[in-house]
C-alpha cells in the first residue's frame, strides 16, 4: 500500500506533463505480458529462466506540448517450480507523446527480485518504453508496446541476512496496452 501512497504523491506533484497514452491530460495505461524471462547471476554465472506474467502500470499526465511525466509500477509474477515469487520496480517516468505514439525513459528508484523462497535481491535500474495507443473513443486506447528494463541488484538477502550481490537483470518484452484518459 506504500507503493501507491508514493506513486500518488509523485503523481500529484504542481508540474505539467505527458501521459503514456500519447493523449493529453491525466493517463492510466496497464500492459500485459505472458512469457518467458532470463535472468544472469555474475557472480556464480549462471543464468534462469521462468515463465512469468509481467504487469505495468502507470499514471502521469501529458502537456499539450506532448511532455509526459508521471509513475510507473512494474509487477511480474512467476512460478519457479517450488511456488509463486513476485518482483517489482518502482519508479518515475519521463518521456514524448504524439497522436498516440510514445517513448519514456524510467527510472527506478526501488526494485526487487525474487529469486525462490529464501533470496532476495534490492537494486535500482532504469528502462525505455516505445509504443503506440490507437483511441478507441470515450477516452479509452488500445496498443502495443516494447519495454528495456535494466536492473542492477547490489543488496542480497538470503533468510533475513543481507549480503553485498552483483546481479543484474536485462530484457526486452513486448506488451498489450490498454490506456484511459481522463
């Protein structure tokens, strides 16, 4: 619940941006992937992958010069064979819109990967969206999107211990994106 107290206090901040959408105004955009993800330990050199669900939301606001800035939260959910593990990526989000055409850069501050039961990595990272949002009338859009996420992981927490990690996580993913402007 912190997450969307922080994510409404950036979101509210007097400034005058754009929105994911490429719409003017206040914008809600959701994506929705369902795949597989790897992931690289540099430490060990090995590397994993799962398939997850990956869920991001956002919320900002558009001037009508197209400068978008807002907040985006990034939940991807998987199954490592052993149970269900959740990460997510906390962050800001600057960028251009255009008649439904789109590109933000993010920055985040908070993220979190799970790597099983017991394991834990804390970092920061940053990312790019790139993508277009089709109106569909009412205030509503629909598009398609390709998010680079990169994610540094300094913090491992293995059974409440924390330890120094040199982890990252790199990847590509396209998405399904259902936008509202209001």
């Amino acid at each position: 619940m912190k997450h969307a107290y922080l994510m409404l206090l950036v979101f509210i901040l007097p400034l005058t941006s754009p929105a994911v959408t490429g719409y003017n105004g206040i914008n809600l955009s959701i994506g929705a992937y369902h795949g597989s993800t790897t992931s690289h330990d540099r430490e060990t050199n090995i590397s994993t992958s799962n398939k997850s669900t990956n869920l991001t939301f956002g919320l900002g606001t558009t001037h009508s010069e197209g400068i978008y800035l807002g907040t985006i939260y990034d939940l991807n959910l998987k199954n490592d064979g052993n149970g269900n593990l959740q990460d997510y990526n906390l962050g800001v989000s600057l960028g251009f819109t255009d008649k439904g055409c789109y590109i933000v850069y993010h920055h985040f501050f908070k993220s979190e990967y799970q790597l099983d039961s017991t394991t834990k990595y804390h970092g920061v990272g940053m990312g790019f969206d790139m993508g277009y949002q089709a109106s569909l009338g009412a205030g509503f859009s629909l598009g398609a999107q390709f998010s680079y996420k990169k994610l540094n992981f300094k913090d491992k927490i293995v059974n409440s211990e924390k330890i120094g990690a040199d982890y990252y996580r790199e990847n590509i993913l396209p998405s399904l994106v259902f936008g509202f402007s209001f």
